[in-house]
C-alpha cells in the first residue's frame, strides 16, 4: 500500500518523478508487469523502426527487433525474481523514462541539439567508458589493461570533470567504468561508489572481477542505485581459476549471492577465446548463470591480441566464430537472453561504435589517454594536457584520427544509401576484423601507444602478418554469409 507521505514526496518532485513512480508500482505487480514491459517493448520498437535509415538491409533491422525482445525478456525475469531493490528500480526508470521514453531530460536535450549544430548535424556519443584505475587485486593472465597493482589513477577532479562535462556537452546520462578493477579506485578518500552517487542523475555499469563485492559493497550499490556490475567470468571454475587465480570462481558466486540479496541486477562479461567459446555458450554455462545465479544479461567479447603477454593463439578461429555467431543469435532468439557478442551481433550497433561515432564512445583511461575504443589502444591525445590548454571533450571528439575512424564507419556501412553498397557488419571492428585499414590509421596519425604491448605490437612483423591472414580467412567465411543472410533480396 503506497503511504500518503511517499506519494506526497513523488508528487511534489514533479511530473517525471510521479510518472517513474507510477511506473515502478506497477511494475513491482504481477497482475500489471506483463502490460507495462508489453509496453515498453513496443515504444523501443517503434523508435527503432523510426530512426533505422532506408540503406539498412531488413535483417539488419530484425537482429535489432530480437535483441530488444530479448532485453525486455530479461528485465521482465529479474522483476519477476523481485531482483531490484526499490533505490535500483527507481533510479533506473528515473533515467531511463527521462532519456527514452518521455523525453523530460531538457537539459540533455539541448546538449545533443547544440552538438549536432557544431558539428554538421552529427550525432554525440551515447556513452564513454572509463577507466578511473589501474589498479586490481588479481593478476589475470593477458589482462587487456595489464592491471596490476600500480598506482596509475585519475585524480577525482578529473574523473567528475570527464563525466560532468561528457553531460554538459554531449547530453550523457550513461557511463561505463572499466579497469583495472573499478572498485579499487581511491582519490582523496573517496571511491567510485562517492561519483556514482554525486552523479545521481546518471546510471552507470561496471566490468569488475566481483571479488571486492562483499555484503557491506552489495548493500552500498543498493543504496546508490545507479551502479549495475557485470562481471567477468571466463567459463566454470577450472577456466575461471586458471586464468584469473585459484578460488576466484567461488569468490564471484559469493558476489552473485551478495548482490541478490542486495536487490542489485548484475550481468556477466565473457572473454570468447579458441579455448572456451564452446564451453561458455553452452546450455550448461548459459543455465548455470542466467537461471540458477540469475544474471540478467550477458556482454561477449571475443578476444583481441594486446595487452599484457599478448598472443594470436587465443584469437576463436574464424570457424569458431561462425559457430559463435550462430549460437549466440540462437540463444537470443529461443532463449530470450540478453547476450551480446561485440562483434557477432555487430548488426545491433550498425558497426563499429568507436572513435565517439552518433551511437558511439569513446575511452579514458587512467592516465588520461583518449582512445578510440577499449581494445585499440592507441591515443592521439591525453585529457589531463586538453584541460590545460583551455580544451574541453569537443576537442578530443575533434581530433583527426578519431575523425578518420568515424569517416571509415560511415564509408563502410553508417552512410550508404542502399544495402548492396553495405561493408559486412558482422566484421565490425576497425582493428581487428580490418587490421590492414586500422593499422594504416595509425601509421598515418601517430597516436601514442597506451602501453609497452601496444607499442611493441607495432614492431612485430609476425604480429602484422598475422593478423592480416586471419582477417583474410574471416573473410572468406563471413562475406559469403552476410552476402547470403543480410544482402539477398533485401531492401528495408
């Protein structure tokens, strides 16, 4: 029963507020919850069908539809499960109505209308990823990030800068914090918990490793409402202890357990490589986590060779990663499981998203380099030096070789007019499914390796060569494909 206190409150915190609140009550009932996400299912549908430009090819526009039936899907079982707390639920609709819904965020709004203005109607990035820290507790074999136990942090003055900006300019409300281990992070006695909680307007998600979340954490990111982890496993406990440490695995299900009981939704972030990708996607892995541990949605990166004790031996062979791309679009669709392979269901996102595209991000790290995605590690400039001189993010979005990225995006797929003129989006990533191309941006641009592997992966000649015959026996399995399944007979 709603007292009349709290329905007062809602009230007199305006229209936004009471209709977030509205929406919560009915959502927490189970005679209501059906109609409600019936509902919201339709309205993401029809502003994907609004916005999806005539070039796109009609499978294109049906791997959308799936992924977003399966979102809803997934959100519909947690809420079932009672798995959010009334801080977490509240927050996320606050958010969520205010950006997609009901379209109250003005101030966001605006941003976005002064962007494209400035910019030849280009859209803003919808997100930049973070990483505050580099510091972690584990010591993972091929770490991306080479994580470890340096000192290496951004100053809490600039982490609040980058998000406070990214908001003011860009119109953001949705971040995502990567590492190191994010939960490591410490400056001036504050912690990440302290930004996502200035940061209240905004939702946030962060790839951690789980162990740092014990019972009082579970309980903190309750309270907050605004912080949703995924949290990386790499398959059952033998895979998951190999690479990560021994007794991990069960130091991760006792983090599941802490944040169930905390009404905190999580996620699981899978590392696909040519030694566990039939294992992670199999009904065993994908019962055990989405059912019996409850995870509400899953993000599948395939391998990339950088970083610490980099390798091409890892990389899913491209007959793996057919595999994969059937398998993960087969769970999509028969399971109703929010799991999204980055570059298999490469589709959803039209591509490459890096480099701050319309749609897209960008990525700081702790040093403050500005990179063009997580898993490109090259910066062609450092935030830390761009406030110095007076600059702000539109600066860094304006940088040549980010725009060349983007010209790339928009040349191979974002800007054709018909499908047949379409690259192949389930080879999306500029780097690793293009290196030739990716590799001649960075020859051409000079941006500053983030670390020694990315440095020393330009020198090494085997490197080069094979990551240039991989790609070629990607292609020779993928274009076919996407010839076949998203090119004949196709007009949107």
């Amino acid at each position: 029963m709603i007292s009349n206190e709290v329905l007062a409150r809602r009230l007199s915190e305006g229209s936004l507020a009471f209709t977030s609140f509205v929406v919560e009550q009915a959502l927490c009932s189970d005679a209501l919850r059906g109609v409600v996400m019936g509902q919201v299912e339709k309205l993401i549908v029809a502003q994907v069908l609004a916005d999806a430009h005539p070039g796109l090819p009609t499978q294109v526009i049906n791997d959308k539809l799936d992924m977003i039936r399966a979102l809803v899907s997934s959100a519909s079982r947690a809420l079932e499960r009672k798995q959010l707390s009334h801080p977490v639920l509240h927050r996320l609709l606050l958010t969520l109505l205010a950006n997609m819904a009901l379209g109250q965020d003005r101030e966001a709004q605006l941003a976005r209308q002064r962007f494209a203005a400035d910019h030849g109607g280009q859209g803003a990035p919808t997100v930049i990823v973070i990483s505050p820290t580099k510091a972690c507790n584990l010591r993972c074999a091929g770490c991306y990030a080479s994580a470890g136990s340096g000192g290496e942090r951004l100053a809490w003055d600039i982490f609040d800068r980058i998000i406070s900006e990214a908001k003011a300019l860009w119109g953001l409300r949705f971040f995502t914090i990567s590492g190191g281990e994010p939960l490591a992070y410490r400056s001036g006695g504050r912690d990440l918990l302290d930004m996502v909680r200035k940061h209240s307007d905004c939702f946030f998600q962060m790839y951690t490793n789980g162990t740092l979340i014990d019972e009082p954490m579970a309980a903190r990111l309750a309270e907050a409402g605004n912080l949703i982890p995924a949290i990386s496993v790499e398959g059952f406990e033998r895979r998951t202890d190999e690479r990560r440490g021994q007794g991990v695995f069960q130091r991760i299900l006792d983090a599941m357990a802490n944040l169930r009981r905390a009404g905190v939704p999580f996620g699981i972030s899978l590392t696909g490589t040519c030694n566990n990708a039939e294992e992670i996607l199999s009904d065993e892995f994908i019962d055990f986590f989405f059912g019996e541990q409850q995870a509400v949605f899953g993000w599948l990166f395939q391998y990339m060779p950088i970083g610490h004790s980099y390798t091409l031996d890892l990389l899913p062979t491209p007959e793996q990663r057919l595999w994969m791309w059937r398998r993960t679009w087969q769970i999509i669709r028969e399971r109703d499981i929010m799991l999204a392979d980055f570059w298999n269901c490469g589709t959803v996102s039209e591509g490459c998203i890096a480099a701050g595209r319309d749609a897209g991000y960008l990525y700081v790290d702790w040093n403050g380099k500005v990179m063009p995605c997580v898993f490109v590690p090259y910066s062609p400039a450092n935030i830390l030096e761009i406030y110095r001189s007076g600059g702000t993010l539109n600066d860094v979005y304006d940088l040549p070789y980010f725009r060349a990225i983007r010209d790339w995006q928009c040349d191979y797929g974002l800007g054709k007019a018909c499908p047949e003129e379409h690259g192949n989006w389930l080879l999306p990533c500029s780097l690793r499914d293009h290196y030739g191309m990716g590799r001649g941006l960075i020859d051409r641009y000079g941006p500053e390796p983030e670390d020694q592997a990315a440095a020393e992966a330009l020198q090494d000649g085997q490197y080069y060569e094979g990551m240039m015959a991989y790609d070629e026996a990607l292609y020779s399995l993928f274009n076919p494909l996407w010839r076949q399944e998203y090119l004949s007979g196709s007009s949107h």
